[in-house]
C-alpha cells in the first residue's frame, strides 16, 4: 500500500505488549545519571541577555507556529565547560609516564626487525651502507613522529580528542560537510562546540567552507578519505599483533637447537589467541603493568644501544651527517630505494599519538616522545648499527644477537610482553575506532561491551575481536616470516599518515586559517616524504602488500555503503514525513482511541512527523494519551555535557499531547543503559518543560512592565547561550547545575516574581498547566510503551543496476546481519511495538 507518498511493498504490525504501570517495566535505557535542574528561567538573544519585556517584543511581531520550538531543555553551563587537561608539572609528568604503556608500545617494538627487514633488501658491502640505513632510519623519525606529530598535529586536536574521526568532526564543526541532513541550529549552542574563528585569512576560509558545502562530490571525497583512514587503522589492528608477537618470538631461533619457522609459527598463534581470548576481561586489571614494563622496555633499548655503541664502533654516530643517505642511494639504486619500505617501519605507531590524545594531553605526549621515546630509540638503532659494522652477517636477527648473551632470556621476556601490550593498544585502538564509526553513522550497528565501571572508555566488541584473531592467524600461518609482514604493515601504516596529513591541512586552512605558504608547506614537507615511502611500500604489492589494501577494500565497502544507505534511508523520510495539517484533520484523538499510557516512538527525523507514526495510527486500535517522539542524534563533538543533553519541541496544539525530545550524544559518549533513570528524567525534564512554556505563555500574553522587567532580568539572568536564530525559535535553558540552583534561585524568584505582571498566575494555580501535568503523570502510572519501526530499505525499480545491487543486497545484508534496535535498547518484548514497512530510496 502507499500513504503519503511512500511505497511499501508489505506493511506488518508485530504488537508484543505493553506494560501496565511504571514500576513493573523491567527494560533499561541510555542514561542513568542524574541531571539538576534550575527553577529559575535564563533568557538569551542575538545579541547578548534579555529582558523579558523584550521576549515579549519578539513573540508580538510574530504569531507562533504550531510546529516550532517553544522551548529547549539546554543549558550552557559555564561551569561545567569540556574538562580542561592542563595540569601541572608533576600530575603531567605522570600522565606522560602512563603514555609509554599506550601510546608508544607499537613504536618501542619497531626495534625488532626495521634493520632485518632493511638489509634483507640489500646487501652490506661497506660501513657506508650501514650508516646510511641509520641516518635514514634516524631522520625519519626526527621528520614524522617529531616534527609533525609531536609539534603540528597534536594541535589539531577535537577539544582533547585525536584520530581521524576527530579531525572529520571538528570539520563538520565548521563547514557542514556530512552527508546526513541533521543538522541544526541549536547543536552550534552547546559548549563543547566551539564555532570561535579569528579574522585573519577569513575570507579564504569562508570560500573553502563553501565550496565544501556546496559541492556534494567534494563532501564525498571527504567521507572516503576519513573511510580510508579508518579502514587503514583497522588493518594495523590486523598486522600489528602478527608482527610484533612473532618478532619477538623469533628471538629463540638462534638460542634453541632446531627451533625453526615452524615453531615461531605456532607459538605466535598460541600467544595471538591467548592475547585474543583475554579482551573480554578488559585491560583494566592489567593495565597499570603496562607503564612500568614499556618503561622497562625503553630502558633496556637504551642502555643496550649505549653499551653496543661503545663496545663495537662508536663512529657510528657519524650518521647524523645526511651525506650518508645519498651515499646509500648512489651505492644501491633502486634497491636502497626498496628498502625505504623497512625504515618506514621504524614510525609504525606514529599515528598513535594522535589517535590516543583523548586519554592522555598534548604536553604529557611531547614530554613522552622527547624525553624518553626518541632517545632511547637514537640509542637502540645506532647500537644495532655499530653492531652490524662489526657483524655484518648478522642483519636477519640483529636485535636479539646485538643483546649480552648474559641478559638474552630477561630481554626475551621484556620483548615478548612489550610485543603483547603493543598489541594490545592497537587492539583497543581499532575498537575504539570502530566505535566512533558507527557513532558517525559509518558503520553497521554491532554488541558493545563496556569493560571497566569507571573508564568508559574502555570497551570490547566480540564480532571485532575474534574476526581480528582469526585475520592474525592466517596471516602468520600463510606468511610465516615477518619480512613479508612487514611489506604489508608498511602501506597501512603510511596510508593512516597521508589521510592525517590531508586532513590537518585542511583544518590549517579552514580553521586555524594559516597563512596561505605556511598552509602549503606542510604537505609539501610532510606529503612529500610520505609520497615517496608509500612509492617504496606499494612495489610490494605482489610480496604481501596486497593484503591491507585488501583489508581497507573490504572495511571501506562496508562503511561506506552503510553511511550510503543510511542517507538514502533518512532523506526519504524527510521527503515523506507526514504534515502537520493532516494532523491536524484528524483531531485531538487522532482518529482513534487515546488510553492511559506513554508512547516513545523513536525516530531518526530532527523536523516534522515521521511517516512510521501513521503507520501505528492504521495498525493500531488505540494510541496512548501522550505521544513524544524521540530522536538518538549523534553530533560531531566529542563528548555533550549531561545538562547540555535533552532539547524539547511541542508538536501539533496542546491538546494533543505530543513531544519531540532530542537526546543528542558525541562520538565519544557512551550510553548507559538503565531505562528507568532515563524514563524518569525524560517526565522530569517535560514537567519542566511545560512549566517553561506556561511561563511564556504569560509573558505573551502580558504586554505591559516591559522596562521594569529588562531591569530585573538583565540582574537575575547568566547565561552564556550564543546569539538564537529567530523569532520562531525561543531557546531558553532547562537543565542546570544544583549548586547553581541553590545559590541563586531563591534571591532570582523573589525579583522575577516582584516584578511579573499581577495577573500572570503561577504554575500551582494555573488550571491549564496542572491539567497537562495530572495527565502527564496519570499517563506515567499506566506505562512506557517503545514505538519502533522495523524498516525494510529497497531501491526503486528505476534505479540503475549497481544502486540496486548495493541497497537491495548489499545494505540489506548488513541491515539484517547487523544488532537490532531492539538488541541495542536491549528493551524487553513485553514492552514493545514494532510496526514493519518498506522504503522505497
């Protein structure tokens, strides 16, 4: 049948019950924390506070549409702005000793086999060649992790946050580039949004914003390099644990008679599943080993550098000459060029520091790297380098045949536990990832499971997991060597630093609005070095380098064609939502039965009313007395302050009982899952919502005291809410800090109510409002009901061959492989109606 415009091919109604008072429903919801609330209104206008003699003034020139905000549950509260991480000098140093377990893990392995990997594609002929590989390996690491993570991309962090996801984020801030159209007006009010931008170079800026805007193909471009990116970041989730573990484990080829590839082969798959298998118990109980044993790592790099520098060759610190690079270039050709593909390995990880910014702050990793990482990693190499002067023959096992026989089996174990933790953080790291992903709308919705209580950052996804385990078996069982494994570790790597590159110069350019040749410099510094390892990388494709860009192909293909039916799925129940005269056609009882009882249809529409909602008005023999729509919208900022979190709008005339709540979550909120918290927040919250509108109500209605009122106002009012948008949408916060409240709500009742006009009546005796409160809690006693739509998505029979293909078989395996609404609401079936209906795209 067809309503409204949209085709449906089947219509089912699935009713699986209601429950019958609010205290026997057993299903939980998203947030289970409390929120305060402030009883004394705070007003805010374009250009500052004002009165409500001049709210008054705005509501008189024009009428209220019956379709548009009267008020919102928001409050910017100053004091609880987006936690700050500036620290002392103490408290910093301590957060940079906990970065070396988590950040610099992937990295302080490299040591393991960069050199073996170097010089099995190229020969020693000379100490030339050894101090060329040195300085390659030695300014390499001074250009990448240095100079442009450590110094440049770190500023261009998501209040706090780092990663590729973060970078898209803070874009989308500023120029709205994402392909959903959900965006509004009241998401640039809350606090941690931060829409500031300086003068200089705004006019570039504001061209750049606009093309962005304008041209749909350059938002697409935009989308698949953030994709790209990410698919990148899950592969090294793949690669890393194969190589650092068997790295490690090859140490007891040389130590153990007869211990060959086979058995390197076989205990790497051993410790690749036990390391596997423990991630659903959390790192939390592990994870304050990490710290010490990286820093032990370190330690133990270092000293052994310095001791081998001194022992064999201590010229070798002549590679801190450049020269050497050409020397090896000249001397080697197109095979030194070749083994650019294994220095690159010595940055792997190098992405970590940015991508890891959120647990930790910008000074705590500079100090880290500076101090710590950098030299004890100068240390390591030119020790293996004045080693291999001496032992040329030795490159295949350099590390572990460069370490005093006397410290092998300690060392051993130092590197077999630093492997693991490597692995470990890359693990988190790709969930993390993939968390933010689907909170972006970019990938399909799967089980996620929170593993500590008091850092909710920490999570585990079982399908992720064991996919990655079994993706790290087959690659060292059909690899079995970590040079082939580290021709395909080298393109990810470099392809997540490329997409970082292009991202932050369009943050420069965009948002920082830099100097045009400064602008320009740093991907012709930074991309031009990337450029050429990514050309060394990528003639390794038939010896192994196929395989991440198998990975990124396969991860990309997902994403993006979820992000792409998702769109299609949106834009078409914008384009048929139902209107507000039909509504109102239908009268107050919506053309059916209203009984006792609360209706949550949740939806994805941040305008007008879904099409979904007719479909229960036709399927259904009743509907509940109070009807709110509510919408779970994710906005492009990192985290959105709990009182920050609810916006309410009333839909069709008071009669009809009909809300729509916004509870708006970032990328890196996590939603707790207690429904009744969440049940009685969201009654809290429009019991306070309706008394804001009373209030309004009154001063429309009351045209008088106009100047005595701005007096009162401008003294009792302090919000800092940026300028509103318009007449028809009135923002006045709802939700504010108690301390707040109970510091000033006494002294500010008093004056507002001094000076309200004498017959504005309050709430208490207001027969118009107490009537929709006792309905309102009368409707609480009888029960939550969730109203869910079970949407099938299909392309139109006109649509050319490869959309069907993507949307008809595609998507709808995803859709129909992926978690449920109701497994992510985890809602019980006894609480439930689902309405099932075709969308035509």
């Amino acid at each position: 049948m067809k309503v409204d415009g949209i085709e449906e091919s089947s219509t089912s109604t699935k009713l699986l019950g209601r429950s019958s008072s609010c205290g026997s429903s057993e299903s939980r919801w998203v947030d289970g924390s409390e929120v305060d609330w402030d009883d004394v209104p705070e007003w805010s206008k374009h250009d500052g506070r004002e009165g409500y003699g001049s709210i008054r003034r705005r509501l008189a020139k024009k009428p209220k549409r019956v379709d548009s905000f009267d008020v919102e549950a928001m409050e910017i509260a100053g004091t609880r702005a987006h936690h700050s991480k500036d620290l002392s000098l103490w408290p910093t140093i301590a957060l940079a000793f906990n970065t070396l377990g988590v950040v610099y893990g992937d990295m302080g392995t490299s040591p393991l086999y960069v050199f073996a990997d170097v010089f099995s594609k190229v020969p020693i002929m000379s100490d030339a060649d050894v101090l060329g590989a040195l300085s390659l390996v030695m300014y390499t690491i001074a250009i990448i992790p240095l100079a442009k993570y450590v110094f440049i991309v770190l500023k261009a962090n998501d209040n706090g946050e780092g990663g590729t996801f973060a970078l898209y984020s803070l874009i989308c801030r500023y120029a709205n580039v994402s392909l959903l159209p959900n965006r509004q007006q009241a998401d640039e009010y809350i606090s941690s949004f931060k829409l500031k931008l300086p003068t200089p170079e705004l006019e570039r800026a504001l061209k750049i914003k606009e093309a962005l805007e304008r041209k749909s193909f350059l938002k697409n471009i935009l989308l698949v390099l953030v994709l790209l990116g990410a698919s990148m970041v899950i592969g090294d989730g793949i690669l890393t644990p194969a190589i650092s573990v068997m790295s490690a484990i090859s140490g007891l080829q040389d130590q153990i008679n007869g211990f060959g590839s086979g058995e390197v082969v076989g205990i790497s798959i051993a410790v690749l599943v036990v390391l596997f298998s423990i991630q659903r118990f959390g790192t939390g109980k592990v994870g304050f080993m990490f710290a010490p044993v990286l820093a032990l790592w370190f330690f133990s790099l270092g000293s052994i550098g310095l001791y081998n520098i001194v022992k064999y060759d201590i010229t070798c610190l002549r590679a801190v000459n450049p020269a050497y690079i050409y020397y090896f270039f000249k001397n080697h050709g197109k095979g030194a060029w070749s083994a650019l593909g294994g220095c690159v390995l010595c940055i792997t990880g190098a992405e970590a520091m940015f991508a890891d910014l959120g647990h930790f702050s910008v000074p705590a990793i500079q100090i880290a790297f500076t101090c710590v990482v950098f030299p004890c990693l100068l240390l390591a190499y030119m020790g293996q380098a004045a080693y291999l002067i001496k032992n040329p023959s030795s490159y295949a096992s350099i590390f572990y045949k460069s370490v005093p026989e006397s410290l092998f089996w300690p060392v051993f174990v130092i590197a077999t536990l630093a492997a693991m933790i490597a692995s470990q953080a890359m693990i988190s790291a790709t969930f993390s990832c993939i968390k933010q992903s689907m909170a972006l709308g970019c990938f399909p919705r799967l089980k996620i499971i929170h593993t500590s209580k008091r850092f909710m950052g920490q999570i585990y996804i079982p399908v992720i997991n064991w996919f990655l385990m079994i993706m790290c078996i087959v690659v060292v069982s059909v690899f079995q060597s970590t040079t082939d494994i580290a021709n395909a570790y080298g393109i990810a790597e470099v392809g997540v630093m490329m997409v970082s590159t292009t991202l932050v110069t369009l943050v420069m350019l965009l948002i920082w609005q830099t100097n045009l040749f400064l602008a320009f410099c740093f991907p012709l510094v930074f991309g031009s070095v990337e450029l050429i390892y990514m050309s060394s990388v990528l003639s390794k494709i038939f010896e192994g380098g196929w395989l991440p860009l198998a990975f990124a192909t396969f991860f990309l293909s997902v994403m993006y064609t979820w992000n792409y039916g998702s769109v299609l799925k949106y834009r078409s129940e914008v384009r048929e939502k139902v209107s507000v005269d039909s509504m109102l056609e239908l009268g107050s009882n919506l053309g059916t039965v209203r009984v006792p009882g609360i209706g949550l249809l949740y939806n994805e529409l941040v305008q007008g009313i879904p099409s979904i909602f007719l479909q229960f008005l036709l399927n259904l023999p009743a509907l509940h007395s109070t009807i709110i729509f509510v919408c779970i919208k994710y906005v492009p900022v990192p985290v959105v302050p709990q009182e920050e979190r609810f916006l309410f709008r009333r839909v069709c005339p008071k009669d009809y009982h009909i809300f729509r709540c916004f509870a708006r979550y970032g990328y890196k909120d996590v939603r707790k899952e207690d429904h009744h918290a969440f049940e009685q927040l969201l009654i809290e919250s429009l019991e306070k919502f309706l008394r804001r509108e009373a209030l309004e109500t009154a001063l429309e209605l009351e045209g008088h005291l106009i100047d005595d009122i701005d007096v009162v106002s401008a003294n009792t009012t302090d919000s800092d809410l940026p300028s509103g948008t318009g007449a028809e949408e009135l923002r006045i916060p709802l939700m504010h800090d108690q301390k707040l409240e109970e510091t000033k709500n006494s002294s500010a009742s008093q004056q507002v109510a001094s000076a309200l006009p004498s017959s504005y009546m309050p709430s208490e005796e207001d027969p118009g409002l107490e009537y929709e409160l006792s309905a309102l809690r009368e409707a609480m006693e009888s029960g939550f009901t969730y109203l869910l739509g079970h949407g099938d998505v299909r392309a139109k029979k006109n649509s050319f061959f490869f959309k069907k293909l993507l949307i008809n078989y595609f998507y709808a395996f995803l859709r129909k492989n992926c978690r449920g609404g109701t497994a992510n609401m985890r809602v019980p079936h006894t609480n439930i109606i689902q309405v099932g209906m075709t969308y035509m795209v």
